[in-house]
C-alpha cells in the first residue's frame, strides 16, 4: 500500500486511563419523540375539527361559491397551523429540541415553512374566487374589497409581503448568494409577518366568530407561542448570561485561516453544556452585536472557560478575529443532541471536515475511551486550513487517540468525501482499514451537509446500523 493512500495513523501510543462513558437511556429519548408528535397530532385534529363544526363537510359537497370557500377556510386553517409549528419548532422549546434533535426540527422547519405558504397562498386565491362568484363580481375587484374595506386585511397584506421575503430569501439559490447576517436579519421578519397575519383571522374568519371557543383556542394557542418564543429565544438565555457573566479573555490564531475564541466567567461549571452542543453567540463589541451567530464549542467545558473555533469564511467569523478580551458576550443555547449521550458502543470514531473537527475534538476529550479506542478523520483542502491541531496533539499524546488526515482537493471518480490523495480508495473500504472492527464504534460526524451524506451512505454500506451513526450538520 503507497503512502499516498494511507491514513496515517499512530503505532504506539501512550496508556491514559479510560473515562466512563454516559449512556443514553432509550426510553427517555422515546418519551420525548412522543410527547412533541403527540403535541403536533392533537393541535392538527383541533384544526380539523374547527372546519368540520363550522360546515365544512357540507359546504365541500355544495359544488358552488361556497366550496371554493370552504376549501379557501380549511386551507387557511391548516396554514395556521403549520405557520404555528414553524415558530415552535424554531422557539427552542425543550420538548421538540429533545424530541426530534436540531437538525430533524431545521429540516421540518424548512418544510414546513414551505407548505405552509403554499396553502396560504391557495387561502387567498379560493376565497378570492369564491367571495367573487357569490357577489358575481371580478375576482380583482373582490381582491381590492378585501384588502380595504375587511378587519385587519391591511395588516394581513404587510404581514404576507413580509412571509414572502423570507420564503424567496430561504430557497437554496438565494441563499448561497446572500451573507449569513444579511439572510438573518430578513428572516427575523417572518416572526413580524405571522403577528400581522393573526389579526384577521380573529376579527373576520368563520370558522372564529361563530365559534366563541375557536376564538379562544387560537388566542390561546398563538398566545402560548408567543410566550415561548420570549421564554426561550429571550428570557432564558437573557437570564443565563446575566448569571454567567460570560467575557472573552483570549483571542488566537488556529491555523493559517482559523480563529479560537476562549471565554470566562462565573460558575460556569453549573452551566447545563455538553461537549458536542453549540450556542448562538453576540459579541458586545460595537454595533451589529445583535447578529447571534451559532458555533460548537471547541473543547470539553469544564475549567471555568468556554472556547469556540471557526474558519474565516466571512463578516461574522472574521469579525471574532478582532474581538478583544475583556469584551462582554450573551449566548443562546446550550442546543444540539450530538452527544456522548447517544453512545451505545465501546470505541469512537470521529469524521469532520473543515471548522466541522471543532465539536469532534470536544467530544473526544470529554468521552471515555481507552487508548486506540477513539479514531479522528480530519478532511481538509490544505494543510493551512487545519483547525484544533494543537488540542488534537495533546489528545495523540495523552490519552492515545488515532488520528488521520484526508488532505487535499476532491478525487474525481471517488467517493465524494475523499480528497484526491486517497483516489485509490472505495470509501466503506477505507472506513473499514481505519477501524477493522466497525460494528463496535459509534461514529459522529460534522461538515456540510452534502459531504456527511456521502459519508453517512458509505458507514451504511461498511456495515453501520443508523443508531450508531451521530450527525450534526456545520453550515454557515
């Protein structure tokens, strides 16, 4: 085999004494997954039943004006809905961080999101049209009435254009040309565009005034995420930086592109963080220090000091490198499920690419393992862009940790997580040389979302069941 496709690995490696690993207890993780589906099942047949006590059943089976309104009705109905669930999902609310992870609840975020606005959209278009063809009146006419002369059509106007700039703003296109602070900050209007939306509802729709009780419940229900969205995504994390006075006092240089930030405070060891979660962090340090930005903590807390690393890849990581001691930071979190609680197997082993080898190495030092049991994957572009070498050193020379290096550009041809040094390899075969015995490892991963995939489907052909497969995605 030619050095150029051998992961180069460690021989002889120095004893260090095992740490007992935690263990994930199942049924908690169970317990949790139900009660946030449960949650989302009985406020969609809620739903469902509104439309059905408002006649919705006999108006579909009318065949006139008022099937198209009634179809208008159960489409707006079940936009709320789902405009309800995306606010939550993003609220941080214990129950859906827990039951579904960070990344499960991005992904239903964004679908949500979509199919919410596509079932408002048709809300609009069939109530339009039915209103019209009752009054034998031109849709746009009946369009133009609503908007001026209904209770709270105005403000439901300024409240769609707003959901309509985050909706362009979110497709995948868009988005790679916008910066991370920019698609930010519009995005915090769509929470501006659901409080304008509401109004009318209440004021004007059928299935709310002449219900007494549907009134209440969506009172109740839009009231109850309001209060958690100041609870969780301000209260709370207001609250804690208070009590942790959290202040930077180091700033240096990780690699030829990288950046380390460490910070201080007060009983921190009382902080509910694990190695391998992440906090949105603001830096009060001039203006635009309200732009959070999230990174994964970079070492095992523990030491009275927090430290995060990040690549400098635009305006908010570079903006760490500038960042002096002593300067004040609010934090958000802690989030993520990327755990060593999710450990279920004896040995470890750990695939990053990029800033992804952050949360990797926090894992590492704060996980149990016996020397040779824990396997670090590194893939880089180039030598300079390597991040944590020093932390991943210590780790080799004090508690025997393997570690690799999958250095250098794509290999045309090759699974598409290599780099062209290792072209000779397949990629469950090289998973399978690095670690022989696979099926007693746990394997955690962290990058962009298109390079895990590729791992995670080479894991499965080497023979990982997907319970021991560990993911978060890095993206900024």
């Amino acid at each position: 085999m030619t050095a150029t496709t051998t992961v180069p690995l460690p021989v002889e490696l120095p004893a260090s004494r095992p740490r007992r690993a935690r263990v994930v207890r199942p049924r908690a993780r169970l317990g949790w997954n139900l009660a946030a589906t449960a949650l989302i099942w009985l406020s969609s047949l809620a739903v469902v039943a509104l439309w059905v006590a408002g006649g919705g059943i006999q108006s579909l089976l009318a065949m006139d004006a008022e099937t198209l309104n009634t179809l208008g009705r159960l489409c707006g109905l079940v936009s709320a809905n789902l405009l309800l669930y995306q606010v939550l999902l993003m609220a941080r609310v214990p129950v859906f961080e827990r039951g579904f992870g960070r990344d499960g609840i991005t992904r239903m975020h964004r679908l949500v999101g979509f199919w919410s606005f596509a079932l408002f959209s048709a809300h609009i278009v069939l109530q339009t049209l039915g209103y019209a063809a009752a009054a034998s009146v031109n849709p746009i006419v009946q369009l133009w009435e609503f908007v001026w002369d209904y209770p709270g059509m105005l403000l439901a106007t300024a409240g769609t254009g707003l959901l309509l700039l985050v909706v362009a703003t979110s497709l995948r296109r868009a988005r790679r040309k916008l910066r991370y602070e920019s698609w930010h900050l519009l995005h915090l209007y769509g929470y501006l565009g659901v409080g304008l939306a509401v109004p009318h509802m209440l004021w004007t729709g059928a299935d709310f005034t002449a219900h007494p009780l549907a009134a209440v419940y969506w009172w109740v229900l839009w009231g109850a995420t309001a209060a958690a969205v100041l609870v969780y995504r301000v209260g709370l994390p207001l609250v804690r930086s208070l009590r942790h006075g959290l202040r930077v006092s180091a700033v240096t240089r990780d690699g030829d592109r990288g950046v380390a930030v460490t910070m201080t405070g007060r009983a921190l060891h009382r902080m509910p963080v694990r190695a391998g979660q992440f906090f949105v962090w603001r830096f009060l340090d001039g203006p635009g220090w309200t732009r959070g930005h999230p990174f994964s903590l970079a070492a095992a807390p523990g030491g009275g000091s927090l430290t995060i690393a990040a690549r400098l890849v635009g305006d908010g990581t570079e903006r760490l490198a500038s960042v002096r001691p002593g300067t004040r930071v609010l934090i958000e979190g802690p989030y993520g499920e990327m755990t060593t609680d999710a450990r279920t197997g004896r040995k470890l082993l750990l695939i990053g690419a990029g800033a992804g080898v952050a949360p990797l190495v926090a894992l590492a030092e704060e996980a149990g393992w016996a020397p040779g049991e824990a396997t670090l994957l590194v893939r880089d572009h180039t030598d300079g862009d390597a991040l944590r070498r020093a932390a991943i050193a210590r780790l080799e020379r004090d508690r025997g940790l393997r570690y690799g290096a999958l250095v250098g550009p794509r290999a045309p041809g090759a699974s598409s997580w290599l780099p062209v040094g290792h072209a000779g390899w397949k990629g469950p075969d090289l998973l399978r040389y690095v670690a022989p015995d696979l099926e007693q490892y746990d394997v955690y991963l962290c990058g962009p979302g298109p390079w895990m995939d590729a791992v995670r489907t080479d894991l499965r052909r080497a023979g990982v069941v997907s319970t021991r497969i560990h993911a978060e995605s890095f993206t900024v």
